[in-house]
C-alpha cells in the first residue's frame, strides 16, 4: 500500500501543476488588467521556471500590471521573464516585453546585461554572447535550460545560413568544445540527420539539415502553388 501511495504523489502533484497553469491562463483570459492576480501571475513565473514551461501572454499580462502598480514590481520577476524571453528566440518575445519595462528599470545593471545580450543574439555575434554570459552567471543561470536553449538558437540560426558549417564555427556559436563537442556531433548525428566530413586540413565540416534558407532551389516557387483552374479564371477577368 505505501508503495501505492507513493506512485500516486507524482501524479497528483503533476494534476494540480495542470490545474494551476489552467487556472492563471484563465484568470489572463478573463479579467488581465485585475491587479488582485498579480501574486499568481508572479507564481506562474517561478513555475515556468521550475518546470521548464513558458506562457508569454501570462507574462506580458504580469508586465502590464506592473505598469499600473509600479510600487509592486519585483525586479528578480522581471529578469526571469526577460530570461525566458530570450530562450524564445527568434521569436520577438525580448522585445515585446521589454516594450512594457518602465526605461528607469531598464537602466539597472542586470537589465542593462540583458539588453546586451538580446542585441548578441540578434545580429549573431555568439562569441560575445557567450563572453558576456559567462560574467553574468547568476542571472541567466537562475532559469534551467537556458544554455541549451540558446544553443539551439543558435544552431537554427547556422542552418539559415550554411549547408556545411566549419566545426570551429559550430564550437563558437554553441560554446562546446572538445569531446563534449563530439558527443553532441554524435547525438545530432545520431537523431538529427546531420553528417561529418572532412575539411581542408584537419578540419570537420558539418552538414547540416537542407532547407529552403540554405538551398534556396527547396523554395517552392508560388506560381508552382497556382492551381491551373485558378489562372484560367483570371484570364477572362483581366480581359
């Protein structure tokens, strides 16, 4: 029986962490601007943190009021949220938030760091990045996942761009280096379809996924998606 009971705890634990997370995307639904859900939408920060989830709408609705209650802000809220706003990428969550942060908050130190690091990642300048980061452990290394999510940013963002990418390209944009850099090769290789080759000297090169970014001939070409009935019944129109 004990052994029962304890089987049945995870689970009760997982249904009332549904049941919470249901209730504060309802309490965003229904009534946004009600500062009385403030504290549950400060709640659902640390949650989306804990448990590795992510809810922008709660978080922009959280934000807002903010603005109307100025004096209730919680800071440590506010960098979690940018934080996981950043694991977003390329979605424009930085900025979409960062539009609802009073710009006397922005000037604080962390926030400034933030702001920095959200301009590396735009414009692709990893190495920065990742210098930049490692200065700022304690604020990007509160919220789990965070390297590995800017890691896949990171990689989706060299698929746009090259069909093979230079290992020590791939070593720089992700920060892995070494035989942890082989291990991952392995694992991508393994699940994710892409191949090793040798480069020019003792360098790899890595073939990445095609698509249509970096094989622009993949582009399906619009007029290809015009079905011919469709153009025949424009003619007479046009004439």
């Amino acid at each position: 029986m004990g052994r029962e009971r304890d089987t049945q705890k995870p689970q009760q634990q997982q249904q009332q962490q549904q049941q919470v997370s249901f209730t504060v995307e309802q309490l965003v639904a229904v009534n946004p601007y009600n500062p009385d859900i403030l504290p549950d939408l400060e709640n659902y920060v640390n949650e989306q943190v804990s448990l590795q989830t992510y809810s922008l709408d709660a978080n922009l609705c959280l934000l807002r009021l903010y603005q109307f209650e100025p004096e209730r802000m919680s800071t440590q809220i506010v960098a979690r949220i940018l934080v996981k706003a950043l694991m977003a990428m390329p979605a424009p969550d930085f900025s979409l938030c960062l539009f609802l942060i009073p710009e006397r908050v922005q000037m604080e130190e962390q926030f400034k760091t933030l702001i920095v690091l959200s301009h590396y990642l735009e414009t692709g300048r990893f190495r920065q990045f990742w210098d930049e980061a490692a200065k700022s452990r304690h604020i990007v290394e509160a919220v789990p996942g965070f390297e590995q999510a800017i890691q896949s940013y990171a990689i989706h963002l060299l698929s746009l761009t090259y069909q093979k990418v230079p290992r020590s390209v791939l070593a720089e944009a992700i920060n892995i280096e070494g035989l942890s850099l082989d291990k991952f090769l392995e694992q991508q290789v393994a699940n994710c379809g892409w191949s090793i080759e040798k480069g020019h000297g003792k360098g790899q090169l890595i073939t990445l996924p095609t698509n249509e970014f970096n094989r622009p001939e993949l582009k399906k070409n619009t007029a290809d998606s015009v079905p011919l009935e469709h153009i025949t019944r424009i003619f007479p129109i046009l004439g």
